[in-house]
C-alpha cells in the first residue's frame, strides 16, 4: 500500500481549526473585493457597465471602487497598458496592501493584443502577477465577471491562515520600494523580447 | 500656392534655395546654422505666424541622414511654406524655435522622442510618448525589431525608486 498523503483542504495539516478559519478568513475576503479600476481605454468603458446598475457587480460584493489603491485588493487592468503608463501601474500595484489580486482584462493587458509594438507592454504579467486572464476585445461585463466568480473560487483555496502559523506568510508588502525585476514571484513570462540587431538574419 | 515673390526680399542673404514639392508648398533648404535667422525672417517680414509642426525624415543610409522639416502657415496671407535642413551624424542637431513659436515645443520634443534630432536650447527636452530610460528612436530606420528591451526599462525604473527613497 503506498502512503495516504492527507489531501484536500478539511485533512491538511494544521488541524480543524486552521481550516475552519481559512474558510472563514477567505468567504470575507472573496465576498469584499474593492476594485481598482484601472480604464486604460476602451476596456474602461465595459468596466463601467460592469460596476453600473445593469451588470451590478454589487451582486458578488466587489461595488466598492476605490480610486486609491491603498484601499484596493483587486486591481483590474482594463485596457491597453503603455510602456509610458507601465511604471505608474506597477506603482499602483505596488501600493495595494496584501492579500492582492489581479485580473488582465482584455487582450492588451493579457499579451499586448493587436498591438505587437514598440510601445506596449506585451502582457501585464511582465509587470505584475496576473491571477485571471479575460479574453475580449473588449470583453463583455458578463465575461469580466465571470473572471470575478473564478477569482472567488481561487480565494476559495488559499489558506492564509495556515501560512500564517507555518510562518511562511513573508509577504513583502505594501510599498514602492520593490524591485521592478522578477516582478512574477517564479512565474516565468512566456514570450521573449529581445532586440534584433540590424544585420540579424531574422530580421526582415 | 506660397507667395514667393512676398518671401524672395526678407529670405535673400540666407543663401537659401527654393524648390517646388508636390503639394504646391514652397520648400526652402536651408543650413541648421542659418535656420533660425530664416525662420525669424519668415515670421517677422512675412507674417507667417503659424508654427504647423515640426518634423523629420530619416533618409538612411543617405549621409547626412535626417531632413528636419518646419512648416509654418500665414493666416494673414493664407498660405504655407516649408523650410528643410539636412544634419546627420551620431548626433544630429539643430537649434529651438521656441523662442519664436512656443507653440513649437511639445513638437521638437516628439521629433527628439521619435528621431533623436536634439534642438539645441529647448528648455525640457526629454522623452515624450516613450518611457524614462527608453534608448531606441523608433521612427528611426535603423530601429530594432520590436525594440522593447523590458531589462533596461526595469533597470532605470528601479533607480529611480532608490533615488526617491534616499533621504
């Protein structure tokens, strides 16, 4: 017989309590996301509806839309993010408190899109950690809230209390004084950007 | 039509020659050492007082490289001319017109982001559709594929941070 490794999250260590706590600890969380609206064009105005009365995001508890990230725990990025905007919504980012999420709204700030340029960034994950990407151009409300309800089910397994304990929670924290470099914590990004020089063979 | 015969007197001693460009816009060539005498003559004797833009072309690998381009516009008279100089080298340059036209200034700063033609005495001239730290001239001919290089970016940003933070 191999070994039973407990699995799943009501037998992990750290016992009954820790669990129920988790569970308590993530339904407040994942019921009170305060967006940061971050319109950077025309996902901004599907964001709009989407806070509005119509698609009523008030429904899933994330209303509350703060335009001081301080205030903030989950940041969407709607729309196309410029290199010249970049280092401020890094700062943005950087300025949320812990715990955090984020959701790359549209193609732009999923992977630059249409815009295979110089001058956007191609992906916000080069920036910051993405939790859930939305495809669109530009998305529906109904499908930017569909990313919320799949943000909720990922909150649903953290385990912030147990990391707590174990003494693993080494967040950095909220602040500007962070590295720009390795900005995903280990997730690696998945395209390349070098620079072709001009006598490259590969560049046409 | 530009009104030659009104400009030929006051642009006389410049040494400049005129040449007919396709849109019917007179262009007057120039040297970057003579341009802003020309261009204080044009406006001053001739009542262009219109900066339109100013522009470049990258004629690489011709040498020299850049034609820069002035275009300014009588409202008085209702017509237009251009004025061109040629400058190449590692760093090209000519000098402001700001303090002829101030209307002139965000466009010699796009001209510096997106070419590298440094105007001379141009109080703020720095990056203005590209990033702090950005060290390519994207409408350059010679620009990079893609020509992101996040690294340097990161880099410079960071610094910046330090700066801000140190006491």
């Amino acid at each position: 017989m191999g070994s039973l490794k407990p699995a799943g999250p009501s037998s992990a260590e750290g016992g009954f309590l820790a669990t129920r706590a988790d569970w308590l600890v993530n339904w407040g969380r994942k019921n009170s996301l305060w967006p940061m609206p971050l319109g950077l064009s025309c996902c901004g105005i599907e964001l709009m509806a989407m806070i509005g009365p119509r698609f009523d995001i008030a429904r899933f508890g994330a209303e509350a839309a703060r335009f001081s990230p301080r205030q903030c725990d989950l940041l969407i990025v709607a729309g196309t993010l410029t290199w010249k905007m970049a280092e401020a919504c890094r700062t943005i980012y950087d300025q949320m408190p812990d715990p955090k999420w984020v959701i790359a709204m549209g193609v732009c700030s999923s992977s630059g899109g249409m815009y295979d340029s110089y001058s956007v960034v191609q992906g916000v994950d080069m920036l910051m950690p993405v939790d859930v990407y939305v495809p669109g151009c530009p998305p529906r409300p109904d499908a930017v809230i569909d990313a919320l309800l799949k943000l909720q089910k990922k909150i649903e397994r953290e385990q912030p209390v147990k990391l707590l304990l174990s003494g693993d929670n080494l967040d950095e924290g909220a602040g500007t004084h962070h590295s720009f470099y390795a900005p995903n914590k280990g997730i690696p990004t998945t395209r390349s950007h070098e620079v072709l020089s001009p006598d490259d063979p590969r560049k046409d | 039509m530009t009104d030659l015969d009104r400009i030929r007197p006051a642009i006389a001693g410049l040494a400049v020659e005129t040449l007919a460009s396709r849109d019917g816009i007179a262009v007057l060539e120039t040297t970057p050492a003579q341009l802003h005498e020309l261009v204080a003559r044009l406006r001053d004797a001739c009542g262009f007082e219109l900066c339109t833009f100013v522009t470049a072309v990258d004629r690489f690998p011709a040498d020299p490289r850049f034609e820069v381009l002035w275009q300014l516009q009588s409202i008085a008279h209702g017509d237009r001319v251009r004025v061109r100089a040629r400058v190449g080298g590692e760093r090209p340059s000519v000098p402001t017109i700001v303090d002829l036209y101030p209307g002139a200034a965000f466009s010699e700063r796009e001209c510096f982001d997106m070419f590298g033609v440094v105007f001379e005495g141009h109080a703020g001239l720095k990056r203005l559709l590209m990033p702090e730290g950005y060290e390519h001239f994207p409408l350059r001919k010679d620009f990079p594929h893609q020509g992101i290089e996040p690294d340097r970016l990161y880099r410079e940003w960071d610094r910046r941070r330090h700066e801000k933070a140190a006491p």
